[in-house]
C-alpha cells in the first residue's frame, strides 16, 4: 500500500478514494456545483491475472475506464493519463457474484389480519386487481424496491463479492429478482444491472396471513394451479384482469429460480417444473450430496449454499442421544456436498446464502476445497456460473473488454489459507479490504559500525516479528524488533551476562529492492552509529508450507439410502430366494398350504410346490416350523408424509396430492417393515369433507419417494364425516368455516359434485368443437378441485371415507346414489355394523379398527365385533392402523377378530393382506401367495396372528428390505458410527471449533385430526 501511494501521490490516492463512483458519464441526476468528470483511468500491471476461472495470465496488465473493463492482457498498451498501480507478486480474480440475496430490499412483514386476530382469513387481504392469495405475488419487483445499503454491502465485498441477484424472500411466488452491484457511491438507477433477471418461487408461504395454504401439499397445488390459472389468463385475458397472472406470463421466460428445504423437496419442485416445461435452478440447503444421483437426474443447476452446521455439544450423554444419526452425519459430511457435486457434473453456484455469521464464509469455502472442491471448480462456482446462470455472463463474471469492473486484488492465490483479501473494485471503485504486513521474516547479516559482523534471525508472525542475534556458535541473545509501516527499530543488548551492560538502539527503514534494512543507531555508550542487515535467506510462504505440519486425511462415513439410521449403503437388490418347508398362508382359496415351498424371482411369485430346486445363482431359507404369509397393507396409514397431513383450510381441498409429499426417509417406513407391512395408502386428514388425493407405496426402504410409489395403481382420494369437519374441537374462533354442523357436511358434498357436473359439461361441450371454433372461443378454465371430483363420477378415482355414525353414513351414500358416484371404502366406520347390508348394496368396502372405543363422543356406540359382523354381512372388510405404532402389529389386530366374532384365523389374516388390496385395486398384483404376483411376502417366526410372533424377513418385490439378523447388525452399525463421530466433535470442540446445543424434537406422528406440519421424525 505505502509503495503504491509512494508512486501514485496525493492527486492518485484522492482519485482512488473519492472520484471513481464519478468518473462515469454523467447520470440523469442534475449537477449542483462543479462536475468531477475525471475519466476514472487505472492500469494494474505485472500482477497474476485470472480473467475467468480458467485463464491464468502472468505479468499481465488490467486496464479499466468509465467502470469497465477496456482492455486485459500482456501486452497491453497503458494509455496517457493512466494511474498506474504495480501489483508485482499480486494475484487479481473477476469479482463473486451471489445468485441468492436479499440485499437493499426491506424484510417483508406479516400483514395484520382484519377483524379478529386468530381466526381464519380465507380471503387475500392485498388491495388491488391481484392473486386471489396473498403468498402469489409475482409482480413484486426487487429493482422497485432496492435502496443501497452500506452495511450489507460492506459484508458482501468483504467476501470478495462484486454483485448480488436481490429478491424479496418471502412468498410462493415471489416475482422478480434484480442484479445489483455492490458499489455504494452510486444512485439506485446506476447499480441496477439487470431488473429483471430472474424470477423466484418456493414452497413455503412466508408472511401471508391467509389460511390456504397450511401444509406443503397445499403449498404445491396452488403453484400448479397458478401455472394453469396464468395459461387460462394468457388464451383469454379479457376474462379476468389479473395483474399477479399478467405479471407470472410476463416472466415464464426468465430463468426461474426455487428454493427448497431440503433435497427431497428439490425433488419435488424439479417435477412441478417438468409438469410445466420448466427447468428451475434449484437453491438447496446443502444436502444435495445425500441423493447425489437424483439430484443429477433432474439437470438442475442448483445454488449451492455454504452454511455447514456447527458440531453440537456432546459433553453430556443424554444431550448426545437426541440426536438423529442424519443430524451428526450431515455435520460431517455437508464441507463435502460443492466437491460431489462438482465431481458428479452437477453445475452449481456457490452463495453466501442462510450464513447468519457472514464471516463464515472463506473458511467454509476453504474447507470445501479441502474436502474435494478443486480451486478451479470453487472459482467458477462464485463467478462464471451465476453470471451464465442469469444470462449476465457480458457483465459480470469473467474480466474481459466492455464488462463491468468488478475484481479482487489479493495477497496470493484466492483460496490459499494466507491469502489475503486486499481490494473489491466494485465498478471500477476501489474498497480497500486490508492490508498486507510487510514480511521481514528471515536470515540477515548485521553490520553494525564498530561491531562484530553478527547472523539476525527473524521468526514469528510478519505481524509481530520475533529477533535472535546469534553472537557466537552457542550464544544467542533475544532481542526486540519493533516494525512500524516500513519504519524499524531495533533493541539489543550484546552482553546480556554482563552486569550493568547496555543496549544497543537502531533504527532505520526497509529497502526492497536490495533486501536491506538501514539506518542509524547508538551503542550503549551513546556512539552514534550506522547500521546495515542485509537479508541472505527470506522465510517465503513456499518454505512454511513445506515445514506446516501435513493436514489430517479426511475421513468420511458412508452415504445412507435413505440418509437415516437403518438407511444403508445400496438399495437390496431384487434376489432368488427360495423359502423351503414353511407354512404358507396363502390368502387364497388354496388356504394354508404345510411344508411348502415358494421360490421369489425377478420380484415375482414364480412357483410354489414341495421339493423345489434353488435355480444358478439363487439362495435358500430353510421356514421349516415358521410361516410365509402375504405382506400386510395399511389400507389407513399417516406415515412418509412431508409436512402436515391436512389440508384444512378449506371445506374442499381435493386439488391437493399425498403423493407430491411423500417422504422417503420417514424411519416409520421401516419399523413397518419390521412389522411385515409392505405396502400403505397415505391419506390426507379428516379436516374437512372433501379431502386431498392419496398415495398408494410400497415400502421400498432406501428408495425415492417416486420409486416407492406404485406405479399404475388406481387414484384415491380422502373423504370425511363428522366432529372433525364441522371443526367441533378446534375452539370458538373457528366457526366461520363451512361447515359447521352435520347437516351442512351433507350440503358441501351436494355443491361440489353439482359443480363438477356442470364443470364436466362445459369441457365436454368445448372439446366436441373443432379447431376453427375453438381459436375464436375461449376454452374453460382447468380446475384442479373439480378435475378430481369428476374422476370420481367417471370411476378414475376412489373414495376412502373417514366415518364414524351410521346417519351420516347413511347421508353419503344417499348424496353417491342421487348424485351417481360411489363410496369405494368406508373407513374408521365403527357404527358399520349398524347399516352393514346397505354399505353391501352400494358395493363399499369397510377398513376399520379392531377395537378402538371412548376416545370421542361419535365412537361411543363402537363395538370389538365391528369388523366380524360386517365380513359376515358379506362385506369387504379390512383393519387399518391411522397409527405409526398400530402398523406395525396389525397382524395382532386381526387376529383380534378370531376372539371378537370368531372369524378363523385364515379370515383373519385377510383383513390385512387380500382384503385391503381389493379395497385398493391392488389385489391383481398383491395381497396374496400366487403365482405370478409380486413378491411381497413376509416370513414370520410363529403363527402370523400370535402375539408371540414377529417378522423375521420381510421382502418387498423380492428384494429382502428387513431381516433379523441385518437389524442386529445394523443397530450395532448405528452405535458405532454414532459414537465416531461424537469423539469427532469433541476433538473438534477441543481444538476450539463453534458448538451448538442439541434441542429436544417431539417424537410425534400424524393422525387423521393432526393440523399444522409439526411432524418430527423420530430417527
């Protein structure tokens, strides 16, 4: 720095200070006073200089004017005028641009609710020809609203950043995004580099007040349904003069960017993108490096955020318990996640994004690099992609002619651990980020007038260098060196040993181009002398790094699938198994067949019989004395599923999908498996009548949410009676919802099957046009609400119903008979036994539970025989669970059935295997034994309705996804690597890193009344 001013003078440092936010062409704000059109003209020459992430100049000149960039190379003339600076020995990089920020516009505050505080809004509170909901804001412009900060701008450049993409967080659809630089001199109009650069989306709804939506699932419909609502406007905009769809339309050509929580929802938003021919790119949460080759899959690039987590407090045994396996792994593995994903190909931006110490940054950035990030691949993580990403790449990114001045001026190489920081020129103005000790640090001669010629050592820190003055072979005396700018003083005493012995006193100054420290001094007896050190060896950085103590390997576990205890290293792969001289309830008119065989191949049945032979390449399990049976289905189950169960905003919610929520790591879907269930239907909540669409899985432990579902099985779809949808229990502030009693449960259904009805006419009527017509009309708007109610009419979708009294039973299929629909299964339906013959002459089904009693007013009439008179009705009769704990021992609640109406135990066993998979149009492919089905079968170690019995291998498509004796193995495996990595956090404590204190999760499930998303996962 004293060199540069040195050279450059007075008049250069004032212009390097002050005049570059002026030395553009004037703006379109007036003059006051005199103008300072100086021409802002600086060259940097011999400096190291990258022009992108690839191109390494040496002894290279920078040439920039106006605020760009006008010339680079080596040979680059230097033009009149020029103040030149010489950054010999200096390293300059193209400045970081973040694609994910919020700068300069101000947090978003939730709106007060009109009227009373804590009831339900069902309305959009927004003044004004907008959305119908308020978390749909595409025409919020980050431009309109970006004001310069200087405190956050500061922060920024402070990172080596140079610009920001600004958008406004909040909201589902979040409208456009602005590239801003970060110079803080400039008016607004000057540092918007783009206003609209990028458009925003997520799923979360951020400050709106208004009740829909209240789970993810509802958070994804009202995205698709936005998506079809701005097509409908766009064919016919004098229908509605929607600004917030006018808006939407207006940006679907801009790159389109989603935030998620986590992978499985980038998962997730990557398929609404695909619904509607959408590439998003993707802002993780860092755990993208967890299901690496799906994330691959989706050709997303992603912005790739930093924030590692702190490792947690272990000190205490009981703190360190609750912890989930996921959470200590990710704290290991996450420093990883930029290096996998650079080396699986994934193209990605890094951000400074969710670090709340901002300070972070660099040395989280470092330690990517150190865990598998090439400096290469870090470099264009932070310049040349973000700028193509955005389609700025003529603007920033990269430093080439005509591109904005935006560069970093550094000690040494960018991401060296003693690199320093030492300039941002942010268009072309210049912030001084630090400066460099100058490093007198080596081997020196000292000739002192009058004085033996003596060796000086220099040691220490270039900050607070440490001296020896080596007097003799085995005589040193310590003395002090006190470096100030390019000012040194020296204090020595020669004679230590000596009493009463004085000190010599130099002082004098530094010579770089002669490696030679001089000056003037005064011996103990007040001589005055000249001095000289002339340095023989400098203690260079290479030098240090070669004596540095050689880093620790990085030492990694094993990725999991899924990333949770019991996940393991691969998926099981489907086997041959043959499973000799067990009992075999088939489930089937076959019955139960004694000392018998069935071989598993290419996840099918392929032959059951006696005395089979193991085909090449198979295994075999002896089931002498244990019994092979169906794999249990849930026909009623809340597990795997993503952040909340309900829906209940809203009286009809049937636009929503289970399946857009599936959760793959739910640690439920193995501890079902444990229970020998293979397949469930995911069920919406009973909140409201009408409710959302389910998921029908199979338990494929390890698997995406998408593999596990079934692929082509029937749609169904969630409907409710009674307390739960007249909000009975929900407290007196919500009683504004229709419905409020029973008879208005019975007028919601009427309304929504007459509207699809007519809605079902209209498409009819439109699609019966020809071309000709329908270009000069205007097609019906797609509604995804009714859609689903008219494939009920039209038997593409299936209705489970939540039921408890037998009037309201009566009601509905008294609204299915006049409104020509049919209830598919009666679920709960603890009063069937009371109306069983007309459930028989609709043809429903009925899932209930075994004995369940008194936990409400409507289940008081309940009775253990339920289920047993029913089946004798000649109904279809399943148990289910609506339990993560019940569904894992359904076959216990069956075999309640055998003491609670004498079913025989074969009866029994298919009210949780054939039974439900009939309910589910399932039963063609599973349910059963029989040759040709899928394999999902479970091998049980006593009688499968003992209480005594338990699942000893459960095989889902023949694939083995639990054993016994892999779950021994496997809770050994989770203790080891949990107690690994707990010493690793307490060397990591030890050596000083930050903590964090583990915080205790409610070990909760979901039920059918359960509002809200607070479901943790018990892992």
């Amino acid at each position: 720095m004293s060199d540069f001013l040195r050279r450059l003078g007075l008049a250069g440092t004032l212009l390097l200070s002050s005049a570059a936010a002026y030395a553009q062409q004037p703006s379109t704000y007036p003059r006051n006073g005199v103008y300072d059109q100086r021409p802002g003209l600086y060259a940097f020459t011999h400096a190291t200089i990258f022009t992108d992430y690839k191109t390494r100049l040496t002894d290279a000149t920078l040439l920039i004017r106006d605020g760009k960039v006008e010339a680079v190379g080596t040979a680059v003339k230097i033009p009149a005028g020029a103040v030149v600076q010489d950054l010999k020995g200096k390293f300059i990089y193209p400045g970081f641009v973040d694609l994910y920020a919020s700068y300069g516009v101000p947090e978003v505050k939730a709106a007060e609710r009109q009227g009373r505080r804590s009831g339900p809004q069902f309305e959009s509170q927004k003044a004004g020809a907008y959305d119908w909901n308020q978390a749909v804001h595409p025409e919020v412009n980050a431009a309109e609203l970006f004001k310069v900060n200087e405190e956050q701008a500061d922060a920024y450049r402070k990172l080596g950043f140079g610009a920001v993409l600004t958008q406004q967080p909040d909201g589902i659809v979040r409208g456009t995004a602005a590239l801003v630089s970060l110079n803080t001199s400039r008016k607004e109009q000057e540092l918007v580099l783009t206003d609209r650069a990028a458009t925003a989306y997520s799923f979360d709804k951020g400050t709106s007040t208004q009740d829909y939506p209240s789970s993810l699932m509802g958070s994804i419909a009202l995205l698709r349904q936005t998506y079809l609502d701005a097509d409908w406007n766009q064919r016919s905009p004098a229908r509605e003069q929607n600004l917030s769809l006018r808006a939407f339309n207006q940006q679907r050509a801009l790159p389109q960017i989603f935030v998620v929580r986590d992978k499985q929802s980038a998962l997730r938003a990557d398929k609404v993108g695909d619904e509607f021919g959408t590439q998003y790119i993707l802002k993780g949460a860092g755990d993208e490096y967890q299901r690496l080759p799906d994330i691959q899959a989706t050709k997303a690039p992603l912005i790739v955020s930093l924030n590692f987590p702190d490792a947690y407090n272990v000190d205490d045994v009981y703190d360190a318990s609750r912890i989930d396996l996921s959470e200590l792994k990710h704290w290991e593995m996450a420093p990883a996640n930029a290096g996998l994903l650079a080396k699986a190909g994934v193209p990605f931006a890094l951000s400074a994004a969710d670090l709340k110490d901002k300070k972070k940054f660099m040395p989280n950035l470092r330690k990517a690099i150190q865990y598998g990030l090439t400096e290469e691949q870090a470099l264009r993580a932070l310049t040349a992609t973000p700028a193509e990403l955005i389609k700025a790449q003529n603007q920033v990114g990269s430093l080439k002619a005509g591109m904005q001045a935006n560069f970093l001026v550094c000690s040494t190489r960018l991401f060296a651990d003693d690199n320093v920081l030492l300039d941002n020129w942010v268009q072309g103005e210049r912030y001084q980020l630090s400066t460099v000790p100058a490093d007198y640090r080596g081997v020196y001669t000292l000739k002192v007038a009058g004085q033996p010629e003596v060796q000086m050592l220099v040691a220490g820190k270039p900050e607070a260098p440490e001296m020896r003055l080596v007097m003799a072979p085995k005589d040193t005396v310590r003395g002090s060196l006190l470096i100030t700018g390019e000012l040194a003083t020296i204090v020595y005493n020669p004679t230590p040993k000596t009493k009463n012995s004085g000190s010599v006193r130099l002082s004098g100054y530094y010579t770089p181009e002669g490696r030679l420290l001089q000056g003037d001094g005064q011996l103990p007896d007040a001589t005055a002398v000249k001095w000289s050190a002339q340095r023989q060896e400098e203690a260079t950085r290479a030098a240090r790094r070669d004596s540095a103590k050689a880093p620790e390997p990085i030492v990694l576990g094993q990725l999991l699938y899924p990333f949770v205890a019991f996940g393991r290293p691969e998926v099981p792969r489907q086997e041959t198994v043959l499973i000799k001289n067990a009992t075999v309830w088939t489930s089937e008119a076959a019955g139960k067949l004694e000392n018998t065989d069935v071989l598993l191949q290419n996840g099918k049945i392929q032959k059951i019989g006696k005395n089979l032979s193991v085909p090449s390449g198979g295994r075999s399990i002896d089931g002498t004395g244990k019994h092979l049976a169906p794999g249990i289905i849930d026909e009623h189950s809340h597990i795997a599923i993503s952040e909340g169960v309900n829906e209940g905003t809203q009286a009809v919610t049937s636009e929503v999908r289970v399946s857009d929520v599936v959760d793959g790591e739910d640690i439920d879907v193995y501890r079902d498996l444990a229970g020998g269930v293979v397949a469930s239907q995911l069920l919406h909540g009973s909140a409201n009548p009408i409710g959302g669409q389910s998921a029908l899985i199979k338990l494929r432990w390890g698997m995406t949410p998408e593999q596990m579902k079934i692929q082509g099985a029937d749609g169904f779809i969630k409907f409710a009676l009674g307390e739960n949808v007249k909000q009975s229990n929900w407290g007196e502030l919500n009683v504004l919802r229709f419905p409020q009693t029973r008879m208005g449960t019975e007028q919601v259904f009427v309304d929504a099957f007459t509207r699809a009805k007519e809605y079902e006419q209209e498409w009819k009527a439109w699609n019966k046009l020809g071309k000709g017509q329908q270009k000069k009309g205007e097609a019906p708007r797609r509604d995804l609400e009714l859609d689903a109610l008219v494939e009920i009419l039209n038997k593409q979708r299936f209705i489970s119903c939540h039921s408890y009294v037998q009037s309201e039973i009566n009601m509905l299929l008294g609204v299915a008979d006049r409104l020509g629909f049919k209830v598919n299964t009666f679920t709960h339906i603890l009063e069937g036994y009371k109306v069983a013959d007309k459930m028989k002459a609709h043809g429903a089904s009925a899932s209930t539970f075994s004995d369940w009693w008194a936990y409400k007013n409507e289940v008081r009439d309940a009775i253990p025989y339920n289920a047993a008179i029913m089946h004798d009705a000649g109904l279809n009769v399943a148990i289910n669970s609506d339990d993560a704990e019940m569904s894992r021992r359904l076959n216990q609640e069956a075999a309640k059935t055998v003491k609670y109406g004498g079913l025989s135990e074969e009866e029994a066993l298919k009210l949780v295997t054939i039974n439900p998979a009939k309910m589910l149009h399932l039963d063609a492919h599973m349910g059963s034994i029989k040759e040709g089905k899928d394999a999902d079968v479970v091998l049980w170690s006593d009688n499968p309705l003992s209480i005594y019995a338990h699942a000893e291998r459960t095989f889902v498509d023949g694939r083995q996804l639990f054993d016994v004796e892999s779950d021994v193995k496997m809770r050994q495996d989770v203790q080891k690597e949990r107690l690994r990595i707990i010493q690793k956090m307490l060397a990591a404590k030890k050596s000083g890193a930050p903590t964090q204190t583990p915080t205790a999760k409610p070990n909760g499930h979901f039920h059918c009344d359960t509002m809200g998303e607070g479901k943790e996962l018990d892992k």
